[in-house]
C-alpha cells in the first residue's frame, strides 16, 4: 500500500468502508461527484492498479455519519410533508424550493449518494412541522371545509406557505386564532335544503355566490348550513333588485324599442343579480333612469303632438303648461296674469312658417318656466334688481329668450308704476336701469366660414358615390328591425347630398318629404339590395319632390328644391331608403288637422335641431378628409357662394346679389370675403349642377337650336314662323276673338329673329342667364326674355306670354292651364257657338296642350301627368271629354282643326 492510498481491492474487502459501498461499481457516484480522489499505479504483477485517497474515504464516512444522524433523505423528508414519495424525482425541486423558502438546510447531491439526492436537517423540518398544520388537517382539526378556510384566509390576511397547489401549510398559532370556530346554535342557521327552497336555488348557484363573496357557510357536524340572518337579509337584496334594476332586454321592452339608447349607462352585474335579473346578463341599468326616460319620451311624444294637432297657438301653450306642470305660485298671480297677456297676445300676432309659430311656443314655455321659478315667493315687482339679474339674465339662459324676458319687464314696469300712481301706492318695486339689458350686449363678431372649392369638389363626389348604398340598406335593416343601434346612416347620406346642392337652412334640410314608391316599383330594402334604381326611376324620385310645396322654415317663402344631375341617382337611392325606414317603423302618420307627417330625414333623436355627432362620424369615417366636421351652417355658406362667385365671374353682379338675398332671405347679403377659387374649366359644370331649373319651351328651343348651328332645324323654325305669318295675313278678316292669337304668333315671329340674328356670345349668355334664372319674370316658375321691364302687362299670367320662359315649377300651372282650356271647350264649344269663338276655344286648348307636350318631351310623360292632382287617370278623363265634344257637335277633331284652328302647333303633333 502506498502511503495515504489504497488499492480499490483493499477498500472493498477490507470490510471498514462498507458503509461507503460494497462494491467496486458502488464507489463510482462518489468518485464522479469529487468526494473520493483515486490515480492510477502500477502493481506487484504487471498491470494497472486503482488507489483511493485514504483522507477522503474517511471524509466521507464522517459525512454518512453525520447526514445519518442529522439529515433525513429525500423519501423520507417528503412523507414527512404529505409529498408522493413515488414521484421524488418530479417533487425535488419543488421539496428544495420549500427549504430554501422556509431556511431549512439541505445538502443535495446531483448524482446522488447512497441512493438519495436531498438530504434534509431533520431538526429544522420536525420544527417546522411542530408549527405548522396542513390545510388538509386543518379540515379535520377546525371541522370547516377548503372554501371557509380560504375565506377566512382572504378576510384575514393569513399567510400561506404552499409547496403545491395541493399542499399548502399554515402557521399553528394562526390557525388556532383564525380557524378555531365556536360551538354554534343550530337554531341560528338554515341546512342548504332549506337554502336552496327559500332562495329558489341550486346548490351550484350557492357554491357561486360564495365565490364572490355575496354568501358564506359553516359546516356543522359534517353537514353544511348558511345564517338565517344572512339568508333574510339575501331576501331583502333580492326584492331590491327587483325593484332597483332591469336587463337591457326588460329596458328594451318598457320603452318599446329594440335597441338600447347609447346615454343609458350600464354598470355590471354581480352573480345575484344576474340570478334574478334572468340569469345570465352581464350589465344592469336602474329602473328608475329607465322610467324617467319614458316619462320624459311620453311627454316630448305629447308635447309635439300638441304643436302639430292645433292651429290655435294660444291652445298649444297653455296645452304644454299644463303638460310640463309650469304653473305660478298663489303668491305671485299679479305676475301670471301679466306674463300670460303679455305671452298670448305675441302668439297671437306671430305669422310666419308652422315651424316658425311651434319655435315660438316652445320659446315662451322655456320663458315662463324662468318667471315662474324666479316668483315662486314673492311678485315680481318685489324683488330686487339684483335677484332678477341673477336669474334671468345669465349665461345659463339665452339670449334670445332674455330679450323677450326683458321686453316683458319694460311692459310690466311701465303698467306696475302707473298703476301704482293712480292709487297713490308707495309700494317699491325694482328699478329698470339696474336690471341688464340684453339688447344692449356687445355681439361677438362670428366668422362667415366657408369650406374651400377643393373640400367642396370632396365632400361632392363622397356623397356622390354608390358606395353608401349597402351600408345604408344594412343600418335601415338594424332599424327596422331595432337589432342593432341604429347609425342612421341614409338620413346622413340624403342629409348631405340636399345640402350640396342647394343653399338651405338645417330646418329646411330636414323636411325632404315622404315619397310615394308605388310609381317606380320599389317597396322593399331587398328590392333595392339586389338592384340600383334606374335613371328613370331616380329622376321621378327627384321629380316627386320638386312637385312638393316646400317653405323656407325661417320665413314661410317657396322653398325650391334643387338636384345636380349626377347628384340624381345617389340621392334617389338614399331619399328611397330612408321612406321605407318611415313606412317600416312608423308609418305614415297623420296629425288631427288632416296632415301627413312627412319628414323622412330623422337621426333617432327627439331633437333634430342638429345633425349629430354621432351619424356624422358613422357617415365620414371613411371620408378622404380627416377628423372632418360637417357644419350646416358652413356648407349652407359654401353653396350660396358658389352660387354667387359663378354670376360674378360671368359678369352677373347684380343678379348675384338679388339670387344671394332671395335664396337666404337675406335684407344684406356681406360681399366682402366671399368669393371662392373655381377653376375655369369647371366652371360650366359647377352652373349646370346648382343652377337647374330646367328651363323649356319655345324660347330655349331657340337658343338650343341656334348654339347647335344645325341648320336644317333652324331652317325648319324660321319656316314654322313665316307660315304661321301667313296664315294672318288677312288677319282683318278674322273676328275680333282672335287678336290675342295674331299677337301671340306675332310676338313669336319676333323673338324668333330676335335669337337669329344674334351673335354666339349673346346666345350662350341669354341661356346662361335662362338656367340661373337670372330674368325673373312676374311669377316664380317663368322667366321673361325682357326682364325685368313687362313687354305684356295686361296679361293675368306669365304662362299666357310668348316672352315668357318657363322651367320645371311652371308645370304646375301648365297642367292648370290645360284642365281650365279642356273644360271651356267642353262647355262653351257648341253647333251654334259663333265661329269666331269656335276658333279662339280652339286656338287656346291647341296651345296648352302645345305646351303640355313639349314639357313631356322636356321631362317625360309620366313626370308631367303627375302634376294632375288625379295622375294619368285625371288627364285620360280630360281627353274623354273632346270625345264628347265630338259627339254633341258630330264633327271629328280633325275636321274642327281644319275649320277653325289657326294656331299651328310646334310640338304637338
């Protein structure tokens, strides 16, 4: 043996190591982990020796000792905790992680020793083990389950130590402070049976409201029971929930819609709630927010019924008083009895628009509602300059009702003060100079914006753009099928596209009538999904409307609607879907005066005195413009603008400011920072979209025929003129009756030279001027070629004139014109009527119906037929009757034409 090393045969047979190993295989795990040194000699024979360090193998028995004495091994350590000692390769580490967390000293060994890795301090575990409980005993020691043991740990902050998720230690003494439950009253408690039967639940639904806390339990000699005063107190917080909440489905149903309005706040609901609201909603909302909009739904429902059922605006008022209980105090009656002479007499003298007279109503509630909280204690005359200041004249009123306030307490102070004198009272009242005068208020300059030409031409041609249609077709569908909350997206989208092409107010916006869709043929969204309108079937939608009697909301004037022709099919499209929303949703409502409730346009909310927020970001959200915001204001300022910068340019100044006034109603009209960049070349284009009447008849022939130069039509013309001449040539012969129509055909030869021997310049101007309705003639819908001096004064209409140019509006009275000349000759024309004035009853229905035909050839037939009260129906009955005339005369048409007619006409053939 060489000295401080043994031989491996030495080590293994020498018996004194064995608690080391017994055999040469077992020394390995302790050699690897550097515990035992060896090297390698040479023996007494030939061959290689292995020597172990003597030291070490001595080490390492005084370490076995000690790890045998101190230290239990991993298996153990594990059994001792309440670990699967089957799993110990899987449950070292988390074994290791328990000793490092608690400071109990372990030696580990990777790769192992004595068939053990973990070696535990056997002291510092069994004290741990003195001073802890597991969660498992602590069930059976406490008698309380899991669930209490963690409610009680949540409610006291009672520290853990957890080496899994199954086994979890906790400290002796807080245990015992915290889990030790006294011995209860059983009388106290109801058994979960009983639970279940009072709160109509299953155990499942208690097991629930535990876990959050709503409800706790004690386990009674094994069996679980729940404290009656808990349980009547849940009575109570059910009762209250039934009383306090509701489910979006049940708000839903109370205010009979199916959506929920976005300004009903939901708050969450907890597991108790959702048991009895109805099982499953997530949200709540408070019963009484709901009924509070109900009421106030019912009474804006009331309140606009009342302004639209009566004419009798005085009614209304007192109607809404009483409605909106505004009632003065029995202290204050000097007071109402001034205030409601003072109100009924301005209503009686307020005329105007219908929306004009229901805006002053709603004005003078909103003011006697000020006065009436102003003299709740005291007269008005009482009070002191000072307490009127700070109540009827302050921000939180406008201004315009502080005007008609004011007015009031000049009237009032000035009838008190005499009154006052004339009895020979010295009773004070408020002094007039000290109240302030609203009158008087320094008025902000507000900016005239307009939108730029460029952001014009944008927001033109987004609204122009088909692309709207589908999403609008799928938001009328939510609507009327109240799935979803309704963006009212075609109510933006027709909103919009009026406003591009005509200079009007929102409160003119927002009337666009209902239209009748039984002519084109559309009755359903499906109609409409599957198929765009024809062009046909837009331009009688357009056509329905300009058929309309409009009036400017402000002023109560003919409000004349406007269309660009590629504004036509997009706008039919919206004005289509949003009449089906009405027809689906509302119906077509008619008021106790007899009126239909036409307004089509509607954003879903009970005041449109805006376009909203949020149907605006619906609309634009795909807008080229970012963060756009759509004033009507603005827009309505743009167009009206453009309207003018484009007579400026064509060198039509004056006409600017005339049209300026007459579309705004305007006394000024401001020229300063009012004129928009157009390019020139869209110019034309521009005109024909805003300026569109439609002008028609001989005189726009004319024109048409001379800026076309063809020559054969022209030609054609002047030949219709000069054989109409000539047909007069005798005209003394004819009977007096027939002077009107010898000037007529006069009158006519001349305007036709007159447009053929002008240049190309003047023409282009004339029908510039014709189609901006630049040459206003004596009545709206007619323009006159002289204007503005009246070439035939003494005649009762524009209709009856050859210098008079007539656009769509005059269809109107054309169609009049017809029905009143059919009639004549129906009654008048007889065997023995004298020849004369056979020819005058002939030449005037000829000529009607001469201008009946070229406004079908202008519009379309069905378009102009739509003017007879009675359609196409009306018109074929009015033909019937010269079929009569036939009949009592025993003439044919044809033969009265040639006998009597002399008027030749242009179109009719």
């Amino acid at each position: 043996m060489e000295h401080g090393w043994i031989t491996k045969y030495e080590v293994v047979h020498s018996g004194k190591y064995k608690k080391i190993a017994k055999t040469y295989k077992g020394f390995k795990p302790w050699v690897e982990q550097g515990l035992i040194s060896t090297k390698e000699g040479t023996g007494k024979t030939s061959g290689s020796i292995t020597y172990f360090k003597e030291s070490d193998l001595n080490d390492v028995l005084r370490l076995i000792d000690l790890l045998e004495i101190w230290y239990v091994r991993d298996i153990e350590a594990m059994k001792m905790i309440g670990m699967a000692a089957t799993l110990r390769l899987k449950n070292i580490p988390m074994l290791k992680d328990f000793c490092d967390s608690e400071g109990i000293d372990y030696k580990y060994y990777e790769k192992g020793i004595l068939n053990t890795y973990l070696y535990v301090n056997k002291t510092q575990l069994n004290e741990f083990l003195d001073t802890h409980i597991k969660s498992a005993d602590v069930y059976k020691k406490y008698n309380i389950d899991l669930e209490r043991i963690y409610s009680l740990e949540k409610k006291y902050d009672i520290g853990r130590v957890s080496i899994n998720d199954s086994l979890v230690f906790f400290n002796l003494d807080d245990a015992n402070k915290y889990f030790t439950i006294p011995e209860l009253d059983i009388s106290n408690f109801y058994s979960l049976q009983e639970v279940q039967s009072l709160l109509n639940m299953k155990r499942f639904d208690l097991e629930a409201m535990r876990k959050e806390g709503l409800l706790k339990h004690v386990i009674i000699k094994a069996k679980t029971y729940y404290s009656k005063q808990d349980i009547e107190q849940i009575l109570k917080e059910i009762e209250k929930i039934k009383e306090t909440f509701c489910t979006a489905k049940t708000l839903r149903k109370i205010l009979n819609i199916k959506y929920t309005p976005e300004h009903f706040v939901p708050s969450p609901t907890n597991f108790l709630e959702r048991k009895i609201l109805d099982g499953q909603s997530s949200n709540k909302y408070l019963l009484k927010d709901v009924y509070k909009f109900k009421q106030e739904k019912e009474i804006n429902e009331m309140y606009i019924e009342i302004l639209n059922d009566t004419s009798d605006l005085v009614s209304a008022y007192r109607t809404i008083l009483k409605l909106k209980k505004i009632t003065f105090s029995d202290k204050s009656l000097y007071t109402q009895n001034d205030w409601q002479n003072f109100s009924e007499t301005k209503l009686m003298l307020t005329n105007g628009s219908r929306a004009h007279q229901k805006t002053m109503v709603s004005h003078l509630v909103d003011c006697t509602s000020y006065l009436v909280e102003l003299t709740q204690t005291k007269e008005l005359y009482s009070l002191s300059s000072n307490d009127i200041n700070l109540k009827l004249f302050t921000k939180l009123v406008p201004i315009a009702k502080q005007c008609t306030l004011y007015s009031f307490l000049l009237e009032f102070h000035g009838k008190t003060n005499d009154l006052l004198k004339k009895n020979k009272q010295n009773t004070n009242i408020f002094k007039l100079d000290r109240v302030i005068n609203p009158y008087k208020y320094e008025k902000a300059e507000k900016t005239k914006e307009t939108y730029s030409y460029e952001e014009y031409k944008d927001l033109y041609e987004y609204g122009q753009s088909m692309n709207h249609k589908i999403p609008a077709i799928k938001d009328a569908e939510e609507i009327i099928l109240k799935t979803g909350n309704g963006k009212y997206y075609a109510s933006s989208w027709l909103y919009v596209l009026t406003h591009i092409g005509n200079a009007w107010r929102h409160g003119d916006v927002m009337w666009v009538p209902l239209l009748d869709l039984e002519p084109i043929g559309v009755s359903s969204l499906e109609q409409l999904k599957m198929q765009d309108l024809t062009m046909a079937q837009a331009n009688a939608i357009v056509n329905q409307i300009k058929q309309k009697d409009l009036a400017v909301e402000k002023t109560g004037a003919t409000n004349r609607f406007n269309c660009p022709d590629d504004l036509i099919l997009p706008f039919a499209t919206a004005a289509v879907i949003c009449s089906l929303i009405v027809k689906e949703t509302r119906g077509i409502i008619i008021d106790k005066g007899g009126t239909k409730n036409q307004r089509i346009i509607d954003f879903g909310i009970s005041d449109n005195s805006n376009f909203p927020k949020k149907a605006q970001n619906a609309f634009f959200k795909d807008f080229k413009i970012k963060n756009f915001e759509f004033r009507s204001m603005k827009l309505n300022r743009t167009v009206l603008t453009l309207m003018y910068t484009i007579l400026v340019k064509k060198g039509r100044g004056s006409a600017a400011l005339k049209l300026a006034q007459r579309l705004r109603a305007h006394e000024n009209f401001e020229t300063t920072n009012i004129y928009l960049v157009i390019p020139q070349e869209e110019l034309d284009e521009l005109c024909e979209g805003l300026f569109n009447r439609k002008p028609f008849g001989y005189i726009t022939d004319l024109l048409a025929t001379t800026l076309l130069g063809e020559s054969e039509i022209r030609d054609e013309r002047t030949r219709d003129i000069v054989a109409l001449n000539s047909i007069f040539g005798g005209v003394h012969h004819i009977q007096a009756t027939t002077g009107f129509i010898n000037q007529h055909i006069a009158d006519k030869q001349k305007v036709a030279e007159k447009i053929f021997n002008m240049g190309l310049n003047e023409v282009t101007g004339l029908m510039f001027d014709l189609k901006v309705n630049a040459l206003p003639g004596k009545e709206e819908e007619f323009q006159c070629l002289f204007s503005p001096e009246c070439r035939r004064p003494e005649l009762e209409s524009c209709k009856d004139c050859p210098f008079s140019v007539p656009n769509f509006y005059a269809i109107s009275s054309v169609t009049e014109g017809v029905k009143d000349s059919i009639w004549k000759f129906f009654d008048e024309f007889e065997p023995d009527t004298f020849e004369g004035e056979k020819t005058r009853l002939l030449n005037a229905l000829y000529r009607d119906l001469d201008i009946l035909e070229q406004a079908m050839q202008t519009f379309g037939e069905s378009e102009v037929l739509n003017f007879f009260p009675g359609g196409k129906e009306e018109y074929d009955q009015l033909l019937d009757l010269l079929d009569e005339v036939q009949s009592k005369t025993g003439e044919e048409l044809e033969t009265l034409e040639k006998t009597y007619l002399t008027y030749k006409p242009i179109y009719l053939t």
